[in-house]
C-alpha cells in the first residue's frame, strides 16, 4: 500500500498472532465483498453471506435452524439471521413445525432453486480460484487452521489466557 508516494503501514500485519483473529476476518470479508460484486458482475442477486444456508438447502431439502447450526459450528440467532434476509428476498421459506412449535424448518423457494442452479458453475469458479490462491501461499492453510480450531476445541482460547492471566474465575487476577 502506498499514500502519496510512501509506504503505509499495514497495521494487522504489523501486530502479528496479537491481531489474528482480525486479520482472518479482513480476509474473510474481503473474500466474502469479492464473491458478492462477482455475483452481482453475473446478473444474480445474492449476497456471499447467504453462501452457505444456500447451498446446504440446495443438498439437504428441509433443515430446522438449530440442525443447520450444529452442521455449521454457528449459532442459530446468526442462522436466523441470514434466513431472514434470504426469506425476505424470496430465496427461502421459513415455517413453524407443527409438532415442536420453537423449530423453524427452512427451504429453498422455487426462485432460491434457480438461484443455486444459476450459481452452482461460479462457486466452482470460487473453489477452482480459492484453490489456488491456497496452492500458491505454499503453505497447508487449511490444515492449519483445522490445527487451531481443533487446539480451540480442546481448550478454548478464554481459558488460556484467564489461566495465562492468573484470572482466579471472579474478574480480578489473583494476587501473587
């Protein structure tokens, strides 16, 4: 990056692990803002952010919001979220199941089918590019972030420091 002829600073790169969730993130909503312009550039109106309620209702034809959160690792008020916009845009129905009144059981519309089927040869496109940009880091980038969500898994990132910070449970580092 440049402004007016001299360097400036990338400050995510900077900070390193310090700022590495952010730095996922800038990645992922760049990603995300690219995939979405590349859609509409095709003629479809579809937010990447829809990606994957999607694209799961385009394989499994009827999923409640809680199954679909558990298949993601997301939670359902983000899940609900999404399928209230797509839902708003007529992509998918939403319906109360009628043995468990709490359950929200999502579908993809007639108009949400053509959507997916129109936009089944660009995410090819996206994996086949994704791909390579992952090829050309020379880096296992998916093994490693697998690494990290598994050692999260195991011990959350929460508990490492509340034990790195002496943190004794009650909001106060204890004394020592």
């Amino acid at each position: 990056m440049e402004t007016e002829g001299r360097p400036v600073m990338d400050l995510l790169r900077e900070l390193g692990t310090f700022a590495f969730a952010s730095r996922l993130k800038r990645l992922s909503d760049r990603l995300k803002s690219e995939a979405t312009t590349l859609y509409h550039h095709r003629g479809a109106d579809f937010n990447d952010s829809w990606f994957l309620v999607g694209y799961m209702l385009s394989k499994e034809e009827n999923l409640t919001v809680t199954e679909m959160a558990k298949a993601l690792g997301i939670s359902r008020p983000a899940i609900s979220q999404t399928a209230s916009e797509m839902s708003k845009n007529r992509l998918i129905s939403v319906r109360i199941d009628e043995t468990d009144k709490r359950r929200k059981i999502l579908a993809l519309t007639d108009r949400g089918r053509d959507a997916v089927e129109a936009l089944e040869p660009i995410w090819r496109a996206v994996a086949e590019c994704t791909a390579e940009l992952v090829t050309e880091s020379g880096q296992d980038v998916l093994k490693a972030i697998a690494a990290i969500e598994d050692g999260i898994e195991s011990r959350s990132l929460l508990s490492r420091v509340l034990d790195r910070l002496g943190d004794d449970g009650h909001g106060q580092a204890s004394s020592g």
